[in-house]
C-alpha cells in the first residue's frame, strides 16, 4: 500500500503512485490508494497486523545499516523500541484463515519470504 509516512518518498496523488507504477514496472492492476501505516492514523487493517506480529527488529545486513543510520539521524530514538512499521516494504504472510504467521521487515530477501510462503503451503496440504 503507498505510503508518504517514510521520507516522503510517496507525495503524489493516487493517480501519480498508478501512473509511476505502470511506467517504471509494467504494473497492469489497479494499485490502492495511498494510507497512512503507522502511528494514530493508521489504516484499521495495519493497526491488526502490527498487533499480531511484533516488530522484533532487523537482521543483520547492510541495508540494516543504512535503515538504522537513517533513524538515528531522523527519528528519535523510541523509534526502533515500538512495533510500528519502521519503513517502506515490510511485508505479512497470513494463512487460509486470516491468521498473521510472520512479519518481514524491508532487509528480509525475497529467498526468505518465498521459504515461509512454500512451508505455509506445505503445511496446509
């Protein structure tokens, strides 16, 4: 879901986010609109899925690094203590019947997600 909240990289309209979609990335669907994740204004959907899976923060890696870098600079220091999503591209995988069974942060590879989705399948055969 587009968002403004992390270095406002996302300020266009809704049209615009559609339109850079469809350009840089071939996207032929519709996107959805751009919401708030984080904080008071959250989307009701964000608000769940934080409280079911808990920020329990990043591995090891060099976006790490970066990412980390960038709070320190940006953001005061209780930013990296709460379970908000702390930046672009944190991803959930929920199961057939709607359960939150993991959280991936921006620095997990898509090697690491697409290992939890096969054991998610294989577990529901």
């Amino acid at each position: 879901m587009p968002c403004n909240q992390f270095g406002e990289q996302e300020p266009g309209t809704n049209n615009d986010v559609q339109e850079f979609c469809r350009i840089n990335y071939g996207v032929t669907f519709p996107v959805m609109a751009k919401a708030e994740v984080r904080g008071d204004n959250a989307e009701p959907l964000f608000k769940f899925l934080i409280s079911e899976q808990k920020f329990k923060g990043f591995k090891p890696s060099e976006m790490t690094d970066v990412l980390v870098n960038h709070f320190k600079k940006n953001f005061p220091p209780s930013y990296m203590e709460d379970d908000e999503i702390k930046w672009n591209f944190t991803k959930f995988l929920i199961d057939a019947k709607g359960n939150v069974v993991a959280r991936f942060e921006p620095v997990d590879t898509p090697q690491e997600i697409e290992s939890a989705i096969v054991e998610l399948l294989n577990q529901n055969k």
